[in-house]
C-alpha cells in the first residue's frame, strides 16, 4: 500500500480488483471519514486533494476546526522493566521521559526533532 499526502493528511493507495480501480480513505481521523477514488494515481491524487478541499470548505462553512490526522497524543503499555530503563535514560541525558521517548521516536522514524 502507497500514501498520498496533501495539507498535513496522509491517505491511502489500493486496490479494488472488483471494482477495477483506486481507492483511498484517510488516515488517523478517528470522527471523519474521507474517502476518495480514482482510474489513474493522478486521478487519485486529484480526488484526494479534492476531498481534502472539500472537508476543510466544510468545516469553515460550519465554524467548526477541521479535525487533524493524528493528535500527537498516544499512550503505550511497557513493562515496569522497560519504563525503569526509560526514565534512568531519560535522567541521565537530562530530559523528561516524554522528552527522551520523542527524540528516540523521532529518530527512529528519520524525522528532525
């Protein structure tokens, strides 16, 4: 599976063989759904930074703030092992946990911090 990006939002590229074309949701917006389709990856693309358009007009014309992809807030179940280990770390570079777990995170995933 491929994705599209467009104005902060991530979608999806697949596959129907049924259908016999592209197809695309949106991901991480956990109120909203934003669907999108396509013959073409251009015309993909097209409908997909069409239905993002569509959702962001929306929103405006309602007063309300467009939801994003992903709040930057998750929790992660560790072991009391792992989360000793962690804050030890943490301590020693002179961060917080969630300082020290946001830079390795980033790392890990080749984003600047």
């Amino acid at each position: 599976m491929g994705f599209l990006k467009y104005k902060g939002y991530t979608g999806s590229v697949e596959y129907s063989e049924e259908d016999n074309c592209l197809f695309g949701k949106v991901q991480g917006m956990s109120k909203h759904t934003i669907t999108y389709e396509g013959q073409t990856l251009d015309e993909l693309r097209q409908d997909f930074e069409g239905a993002v358009e569509d959702y962001l007009a929306s929103c405006a014309e309602r007063g309300v703030e467009p939801c994003k992809p992903y709040s930057g807030t998750f929790n992660v179940r560790v072991s009391p092992e792992i989360h000793s280990a962690i804050a030890a770390m943490a301590q020693q570079a002179g961060v917080t946990i969630n300082a020290f777990v946001r830079q390795v995170l980033a790392k890990e995933a080749k984003l600047a911090y």
